[in-house]
C-alpha cells in the first residue's frame, strides 16, 4: 500500500484533537528560561516529547547539556538521500504578571479557535506540528529515501548555551542536514497583489559596544577643578547619534520590491532613501523594516556615571546595541565604532559579540520545496514569497554554519492574524488553524524532499 500526498494531508486534518492535546500538553509544562544556567527545565519537555513518539515507534535521544536541560533529537530514516532538520525550542520566556491574563499562563486553555499559554506561539506549536508530522509519517508507513530529524533544544530564549548552540559544539552531526526549518518567519501578508509569505533567509548580528569615558572627579562645589566625564560623554553621544552606517541594497529583499510594494525600478544604494520614501507613503512598517536591512544599526541603549550626586562624575559608561548585516564581521564593527571616537582623549570601546550574522542562499532548491510544500499546507496556489532578513536573530545561527541552508519559515494559516499571537507578551496564543497549516506543510515538506514516490 502506498499513501499519497493528499491522504496525508487528510491524516494530519484527522488529528486535529491530538495535535491540539499535544501543543496544550508541552503549554502546561512549566519550561521557563530566566537566563540562568540553572532554569529552563526543558528536560521535562524532551522526557514528554520522547514519550509521546515512543507510542508509535519511533526512538529518541535526548542529550543533556546540564542536569534539568534537555535536547531531544528523533530520526527517521531510510537510504541515502537527502536530508532535512526540524528545529525548535522548548523553552519558553518568564510571565511577569499572571493576573493580567485572561486564560491561566500555564493552562493550554481552549478558546476562540486559539489554545492560550506561554510557549503556545513561541514556539511549542511548532513543536507540536514537527512532532506530529513525524508520527503521520511514521503511522503512514511512508518510504523516505533521506533523513527527516526532529530536534527541540532548550535555551532559545537565553542564547542557546544549553540548547542549539551546545549541540552544534559537541553533535555537530546530528543536526548536519542538507535543509533545514526554523521558526523567524511564515507570518502570511495580505496585500494588493494576494497573500505574501516571507521565507527569512538570514539574520543580522547583534553586538554591544561599550564606550568607556573617563575624566577626573572633584567636589561638586567647585565643578571647574574637575573633568566632569558626564560633559565628555556629550560629544560620544552626538556621534553614535549621528553615526552614518554603510548602506546597501544587496538584501535580496530588494529584489521583490514589485510584488511587496508595487515598486518595479531596480533598487541601488543611489536611489535607496528615494525608494524607502516611497515605500513609506504606502507601507510604513516594510520601509522601516527595509530601512533595517540595508544597514548597520547602532544605538545608545543605556548609560552610568558618577557615584555620588555632590562628586563630579569621573567615569561614564555607554552601552549600544548593535546589529550588523551579514558580510559586517566583528572586526569590521570595531572598525565602526573605533571611528567614532576617533581624536577623542579619555574615550575607548569594546565590542561584545553576542549573535553572528548568518544568511542562507535564497537562490536554492529548498525553496522550491517550502513554496509548493506551503501551497500544500494552505490549498491555496496563488501564493507569492519573498525572502525575509531577520532582525532579531533565532537558533538558525548555530546550524547555518555546520552547512545547513535554513530558512525561518513556518507558515500560520492566512486567516490567522499574527498580531494576534502575543509571542513574549500577555495572553499569548496560537490559533489551532496555524497549528494545523504548520503540520501540513511539515509533511508536505518531508513529502517533497524525501519520500519514493511510486
Ligand atoms: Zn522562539
């Protein structure tokens, strides 16, 4: 007996109870990371996860990076072709006030077509969908001629010192794969020209720069025998202000102005501001998103000085954040920012890297496979995409540079509105048609890439 792609996809409409038993399952699971080596407990989540798989069958591994925190990793496998990742994180960011929620935090309550909890859209839905997209799989008996491996780390939300990035430091080859899937983008568009689905292809780096000031403290009372480090910082200021980054229109976002904002002309660094004021009289969130993706950002986002209020201040401390563009390495930051203080006396700067920037190619068969697979998922073919630069950064870093070509995609229904989901925020959810849509176009994905189809 062979299956085809449509009774698959019935198979994943026919489970619609468990999937939702499932996501509800892993929301009740208090798997909180507060950024110490100590929290998180994802190990909870792998041990349910685990469980849950053995029902049908299929083995898992669960690799323990520090007592409490696991990584659970499943395969299925057969032959020699090519392979594919699922990602995901256990773990889930804290609840500052839990009665400011309508449902219960930690409940997984069902309402309004949405399941409620922290973790339901960040990401234990998607969790859920690889889950059971390897269980529908697996219950089908479908031949694959490839490897499909299903991976949920800990430690997203922290860094991932315990989660992917711990795996990709000691089992690089369980996570190497020729594709892979990740959450960071798949939130549909609407637009004038239909349904846009962004497919996020690379991220931009994230690093600190610390702007050390200092002068020289003398009692307040006589401000004149002092070198206040507070007035120095002023000059540090206006310049990290007035800052002018490198711009660039090589994103290969800006190649699909025409289908994003009905902007046919090729875009150049010389016409880039004329293009982004023109983006902006129809769109003003994708130009400042645009805006983003041509260019470094850096920003003063916190400040000290001084000890004491009658004690002029004799050291000033500046943070700024800073995100980079995927060919901007660390060197060439220091570069930047050495700039900026430049023939200032009293000034240094450090630069922290906390995320490298990372893209994968756009122009690759995968994507094939995610637009037809999305279709699939959707049953709707007048799709367009468009690849996505990703300004926060996700576990995608850790597995691009093992070879990977990851794309952050997992594409929410198109009725689902993403404003609704309240990811790191109060009364989050995810809406059981997303749910749904995301297992589909999980097994549609596996399907394409690696099933015998006879
Ligand atoms: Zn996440």
């Amino acid at each position: 007996m062979g299956v085809d792609l449509a009774q698959l996809l019935k198979m994943v409409d026919d489970a619609r109870d468990e999937m939702i038993n499932l996501t509800q399952g892993l929301v009740r699971l208090e798997t909180v990371n507060f950024g110490t080596p100590e929290s998180g407990n994802e190990l909870i989540a792998a041990e349910f996860l685990r469980d849950k798989l053995a029902e049908d069958g299929i083995d898992s591994e669960i690799y323990k990076s520090r007592e409490n925190r696991g990584n659970v990793v499943a395969s299925l496998s057969h032959g020699d072709g090519p392979s594919l990742l699922l990602m995901s994180h256990t773990d889930v960011v804290p609840v500052e006030d839990a009665g400011q929620w309508t449902h219960p935090p930690f409940g997984g309550d069902l309402a309004e077509g949405r399941i409620w909890g922290r973790g339901s859209s960040d990401m234990k839905s998607t969790v859920a969908a690889h889950a059971m997209a390897l269980l529908i799989l697996k219950r089908a008996g479908v031949e694959l001629n490839g490897r499909l491996t299903f991976a949920s780390c800990a430690d997203e939300e922290a860094g991932g010192a315990y989660g992917f990035g711990w795996m990709a430091e000691n089992h690089p080859d369980v996570l190497r794969a020729d594709y892979a899937v990740n959450e960071g983008g798949g939130g549909p568009v609407r637009t004038e020209n239909g349904i846009i689905y962004p497919i996020s292809t690379g991220e931009k780096g994230r690093l600190e720069a610390h702007f050390k000031i200092v002068g020289r403290g003398f009692h307040a009372s006589q401000p004149w025998r002092a070198d206040n480090a507070i007035y120095k910082a002023e000059e540090v200021v206006r310049r990290i202000r007035t800052y002018a980054p490198e711009e660039s229109a090589d994103s290969e976002l800006f190649k699909h102005l025409d289908t994003l904002a009905g902007i046919s002309h090729p875009v150049t660094t010389e016409n880039l501001e004329q293009t982004l004021k023109e983006v902006e009289a129809v769109n003003p969130s994708l130009s400042s998103m645009l805006r983003a993706a041509s260019r470094m950002t850096i920003v003063a986002s916190m400040i000290n000085a001084g000890v004491k209020s009658n004690s002029v201040a004799e050291n000033c401390t500046i943070v700024c954040d800073i995100r980079s563009m995927p060919w901007q390495d660390k060197a060439y930051v220091q570069r930047q920012v050495e700039g900026i203080i430049e023939g200032l006396d009293g000034v240094t700067v450090e630069v922290i890297e906390t995320a490298i920037s990372n893209n994968s190619p756009y122009d690759s068969p995968f994507r094939g496979y995610v637009e037809q697979a999305t279709k699939d998922a959707t049953g709707i073919d007048d799709l367009r995409f468009v690849p996505g630069l990703t300004v926060g950064f996700t576990d995608s870093r850790f597995v691009r540079p093992l070879g990977n070509v990851t794309y952050g995609f997992i594409p929410s229904h198109p009725n689902d509105d993403p404003a609704k989901s309240g990811a790191h925020n109060i009364n989050e959810s995810t809406g059981v048609d997303s749910l749904v849509a995301a297992t589909r176009f999980t097994v549609a994905l596996a399907w394409h890439i690696l099933a015998k189809k006879s």
